[in-house]
C-alpha cells in the first residue's frame, strides 16, 4: 500500500488508519520512497508491507523494519524513472521468503514492537 509520509506517526485520520492496521493486519515492512516517483517533487511516499490477520485487542505488529530508499537516490517522472534494478538490494534485503533472514544494514532497520 503506497501512503504519504509520516501516516504512521501522526495524529488525526493517520492515526486512525495506524490503529486499524496494527490491529488487523502485521505491518512488517516500510520501504521509504525518494521525491519524484509517484508524485511532483516533493512529495514524500511511503510502501507499507503487511499481512492481513483477524482483528485484534493488541496490535500483531511486533517488529516493523524500515528501508531507506531516500539517501542518495534521485528520480524523476520523466527523466530519470524508477527501474527494478534501482530495488534490487531492497528485494534481497526484504527476502520475502522468510523475514527470519533479514539482516540489519545502514539502510535496513528493524524497529521492536512496531516502533
């Protein structure tokens, strides 16, 4: 699900979809997105990773990791897109075949407790 920055941060109708998320869904993973992909320049995104779960009294996110994206990463619309190949280290970093194998790294951080 791409969402703007900071929606699971802030308060208002952020908090309220942070709420709900946390509570019927795993969100395990945020991938950070650079200006100028989806959006004018700018304008900041965000790709959430979650797996859906029955709704919950306590939230299922226990760990949340982060991707960085944005340090050094430059894109346009039109001039310089977004290849698979840009994401190629996010892919092997996120290794969607067990998260148990995930490994921390200057861009790649793991956040306890959803935070």
């Amino acid at each position: 699900m791409v969402v703007p920055d900071n929606v699971l941060f802030e308060g208002g109708a952020g908090e309220t979809i942070r709420k709900k998320l946390l509570h019927e869904c795993d969100v395990h993973t945020l991938l950070r997105l650079p200006t100028g992909i989806f959006y004018a320049q700018g304008v900041k995104a965000n790709v959430l990773f979650f797996d859906r779960k029955p709704a919950s009294a306590t939230p299922w996110t226990k760990k949340l990791w982060i991707y960085d994206f944005r340090t050094n990463q430059h894109f346009t619309l039109k001039t310089n897109t977004l290849r698979s190949e840009n994401l190629q280290d996010f892919i092997q970093s996120f290794n969607p075949h067990s998260a148990l194998h995930r490994v921390i790294h200057e861009d790649f951080q793991c956040l306890a407790n959803g935070g």
